[in-house]
C-alpha cells in the first residue's frame, strides 16, 4: 500500500523530533548545503503564467526557511565555501549557503531583508541581457504565450508535431517542446523563436515592469554585502551552444557585470531551462579560462572537500516545512552526487 504523503511528513517529523537526521549527519565528513532559489513574492499565484509558481516561494514561506537556516544550521557563503575546498579553511558543522538564479526584483526588494533580518550573506546570479532595459527572459515569454493564447494549437517547428492548448497539461507540454528548442539557442536567435511562437499563438508578451532586476538594485545587493554572480547572458543550455556561443556568455556576461559593478565578478550558475545535462567538463574548463572562480550546477548533493570548484552541487527548496528540513538535513549524509537534476523552469 503506497504511503500518504500525510503518513510521510508525520514520519520525518517524528524522525527529526528524535534527533535522527541530525545524529546522522554527525557522521557524514564535512560538508556544505547550497540552497537553491528563484523568486520570493507576497502572492506568488499572481505570476503563475509568468514566472511560473513553482519556482516562487511566498515571502511568509521564505522567512520561515531563512529562520530555521540561521537557528539550526550554519549559514556560510561562496567564499567560505571555496576556502573549503582549497584547504585553506574549515566550515562550520550543518553549513548551508543560499543562492538565487535569474534576477528577479523581488529578490532585492523581498528576499535581501529577510536575509538581512537573519544575518545571511546569499549569492544572486544574474541573466545579464534580462537587467535594466525592459525585457524578460525568453522562458518568461514563452510561458505566458502558452498560458494566455489565442490560438488553440501549436505546431512544433521541424518535426511538425501538434499540441492542443485546450487545457493545462497541453500547455504545459507544448511549453516543454518550446523550451527544449529555445534551450539550444543564445540571443538573437532565441528572441527570433520566441517571438515566431507569440506570433502564431496570437499572444501579446507580458509586461516586463517589475520583474526583472535594474542595475541599481543588482549594485544594492553587491553594497550589502552579497556575491552577485553571472547566470549567462541570454539563458541558455550551456551544454548544448557551440563553443564560441558558450564562450561569449561566460566572457560578455562577466565583462558586463564587472563594468557594473567595478569589481571582479568570481561566481557563475549553470541556468537549467531544459534538457539534461546542463554543464560538461570541457564548459567547466571555459568559466576557468573566463576567470571564474567558482560554477553551481542543479545536481542534487552535497558540497565536499575535493569536489570539482566549477561543478558545485545545490539542492532546490521545496516549500512544505517539514519537506523543507527533511531534505536539507538527509542531504548533509548523502554519498556523493546521484545524478539528479533540476530544471528551472
């Protein structure tokens, strides 16, 4: 008989209640957690065919969370981290870091206080093409074309293959095959695609006041304290650009947030819009030679001592609380990397 997802939170609940996780993880060689988020808002149902609610945690939500991470656990950062793993310093017992991907306002107007509140210094990673000039994601776009169309089918460009946009689960599955395509594009040609699907789904794009990050609000977060880091220029797969497409994200989206910023800029993200994997060794090898320091990928593990510095696990943040501690504290004794990821989008 399955197992109710009721009987399971009652289950790690008790767990936790008796110290097991926690006894556990005394066991487990040191380590760091980094958590992984997107969005924080008052009333994350607003931007459901925006920014999608599954990647927005509500600020209630994420004030508790960022509590129990500075009252349980050890928040660190980046820099910490990478001392780690140089050798050149130890992290504290239950060390957790905290990131967000893509740079939406709200993270510096939401999500910056609470961290505040709580003494915790996060890395925010940037899709530079998206800041300060009105426009949105390409991922963004595409979600709200699927969500709000007109039109009531889609043919899939190249293979010809026709969804029906009369319910949910249709527009959700033609907004995959979309993004499995735009994935596999950088700039001009994404912004081609996407607009060549709003134009045959008779979809007006989505307003673009107050979801994305100026640059004054990305140099806030820099002035308080927090890394801020490139997430790419135009969002793509990373794995699966050309080189030269690849290498001109890591460089352009650096040079333009050091401009910014008039400080290196050390911390890269792999954006995961789809398709698996989202990094290889030889784009590993490319944010070397870009001159970053560090690179988080969406592989769920633990950070550990001798861990490849440009190939960083996170674990994404779930938002039930019991679900929340339970995966953070297992995640602590996990043994090594188990290969799964988690798109963005």
């Amino acid at each position: 008989m399955a197992i109710s997802s009721v009987s399971k939170r009652w289950l790690k609940r008790a767990l936790m209640t008796a110290g097991a996780a926690r006894l556990a993880g005394r066991f487990a060689p040191p380590s760091a957690v980094i958590l992984a988020y997107h969005s924080v808002r008052d009333h994350p149902e607003t931007c459901a065919d925006t920014i999608g609610v599954n990647n927005i945690h509500s600020t209630a939500v994420f004030t508790r969370q960022m509590e129990l991470v500075a009252r349980a656990f050890h928040p660190v950062t980046l820099e910490d981290i990478l001392l780690f793993l140089t050798g050149e310093g130890e992290l504290p017992p239950r060390a957790v870091a905290v990131t967000f991907d893509d740079g939406y306002a709200d993270n510096c107007e939401i999500a910056a206080p609470v961290l505040e509140r709580f003494g915790i210094r996060g890395a925010f990673y940037v899709t530079v093409d998206a800041i300060g000039n009105g426009s949105l994601p390409w991922f963004i776009r595409l979600r709200h074309a699927f969500w709000t169309p007109r039109q009531k089918q889609w043919r899939e460009p190249g293979n010809g293959r026709v969804f029906t946009l009369s319910d949910s689960d249709g527009q959700r599955a033609a907004f995959l095959a979309a993004c499995d395509q735009c994935a596999r594009l950088v700039g001009d040609a994404q912004a081609q695609l996407v607009r060549s699907i709003e134009d045959e789904l008779k979809a007006a794009p989505p307003a673009a006041g107050g979801i994305m990050m100026n640059w004054d609000q990305v140099r806030r977060l820099h002035a308080a304290g927090h890394v801020v880091g490139s997430h790419t220029l135009s969002h793509p797969n990373m794995a699966y650009v050309t080189e030269e497409e690849a290498r001109h994200e890591f460089v352009e989206s650096k040079r333009r947030l050091e401009t910014q910023l008039g400080t290196a800029v050390r911390h890269f993200s792999y954006p995961h819009p789809a398709l698996n994997p989202n990094y290889t060794q030889r784009t590993a090898a490319m944010s070397r030679e870009a001159g970053f320091a560090s690179g988080v990928t969406t592989v769920s593990a633990p950070v550990r001592r001798g861990q490849d510095a440009w190939l960083l696990p996170r674990i994404y943040t779930l938002n039930h609380p019991i679900d929340f501690r339970w995966h953070l504290e297992r995640s602590f004794f996990q043994h090594g990397q188990n290969g799964a990821h988690s798109c963005d989008i």
